[in-house]
C-alpha cells in the first residue's frame, strides 16, 4: 500500500514537471518569434514594413554624366515623411512601404553625380537666396503617385513625382512629371525582393528627372523664357 501510494506521488510529480517544462517552452518559443519579428527590420505583427537600401546602382553612373552647372534643389515638405500603404492586391498581406526615408538619399547622390554644383535648400525658398549663392535655377520637387503592380508573373513599383524648375527671379521655366518604375521580373530574379523593387523604382526616378534637366539646359531649352 504504502509503495503504491509513493508510486502515484512520484508519477504526479512527474506530470507536474513535465507540465511546467511545456509551459516554459511555448513561453520562450513565443519570446523568440516576437523577438524576431521585433528585430527583423521589415516583418510586423500587422504584415510588412518596406525598407530600399537607398543607394545608386552602378547602372545609374553609367547612365548620368555630370554636367558643369550649378542649381539648388527645393523638396516638397511632404517628401521626408512620404510613405504609402499600397499592398498591391485585395489579399495581399499588408505592406508599408517607406517612400521618403529612401528617396532623399538617393535624390541628392543623383543631383551630386549629375551637377558639378549642388545646393540642397532646406527653407522655402526666395530670390535672395537664389541671388546670394548665384543659383540660376532652382528644382522643386514633389510627388504624385506611388502605385505597386501584383501580378501572378511578379511585381512592380512605380513612383510617379512633379518636378517645377524657376529661374532666379522664381520664374516658371519648366513643369514636367516622370516616373521611375521597378523591372518586376529581372530584378525579382536576379537580386531579390520589395525592397530592391522599392530602390530600383526610386532611382529611375531621380535618373529620367535629372537626364531631363540636363537635355533642357544643354539644348537652352530654358532660354527662350517663361514655361
């Protein structure tokens, strides 16, 4: 009787532990996946945060050739901050993507390699600013559309901006609007995912404004006047 009663106690102790050692391992189980989403950099609780790397491509300094002229770059206020919310798709997983954070960088590293001289002015602008650091033209930039392409085939991301270029007397001398749209299929294929998709868009973006610009001023487009 009395080896019996041991019996069960050491049994029931026995389910105890091993009740609590499975307590304790789903405990840490879910530690680790919210630590890893945590401090994985794009997955959240409520699907995807889109961060670009935000730098050029080498395809890109092929491209851009740097011009000898001097001009300042005014950026929309909204720019900085610029994200969208575009999943792509009625059943795609939720998705942020982080417009603004990547294009500036890029933004200025284009205007840098395409201008021999380049101020990026942070105020809004005036002509006695553009009068004291003898700036010619001055580039307003702001954006328009961000669309994200699902297919069965894969994705593509456009970024779509409005671009208004004044002469020093904050002249009207050119409006124009461009977009710069990822190749889906080659860049998913070959380097990997949204984020490369994200840079790709960003830069074609920047390099078909600044190509325009450059065509403008080497052909004295400008010249004639007022837009």
């Amino acid at each position: 009787m009395v080896c019996r009663l041991f019996f069960e106690s050491l049994t029931s102790c026995f389910h105890d532990k091993i009740k609590a050692m499975r307590i304790l391992f789903w405990r840490q189980s879910c530690v680790a996946v919210f630590a890893c989403l945590a401090f994985s950099g794009c997955a959240t609780l409520f699907g995807w945060d889109i961060h670009a790397p935000a730098v050029l491509s080498q395809r890109f300094y092929t491209h851009v050739q740097t011009q000898n002229q001097r001009l300042a770059v005014y950026l929309d206020p909204s720019l900085p901050g610029l994200i969208s919310k575009n999943k792509g798709g009625r059943f795609a997983d939720p998705q942020t993507y982080h417009i603004g954070e990547a294009y500036i960088p890029i933004l200025i590293e284009g205007f840098q390699q395409g201008f021999s001289e380049f101020i990026l002015i942070e105020n809004e602008p005036s002509q006695e600013i553009l009068s004291r650091y003898a700036v010619p033209y001055l580039v307003y930039i702001r954006p328009r559309a961000f669309l994200n392409d699902v297919t069965l085939k894969g994705q593509a991301l456009s970024f779509e901006t409005e671009t208004l270029v004044f002469d020093q007397n904050l002249n009207l001398m050119d409006r124009f609007q461009n977009t710069g749209s990822s190749d889906a299929r080659r860049v998913f294929a070959k380097k990997g995912g949204p984020q490369i998709n994200l840079n790709a868009s960003l830069e074609n973006n920047v390099e078909t404004m600044i190509l325009h610009i450059q065509d403008a001023i080497r052909s004295n487009r400008w010249q004639g006047g007022k837009a």
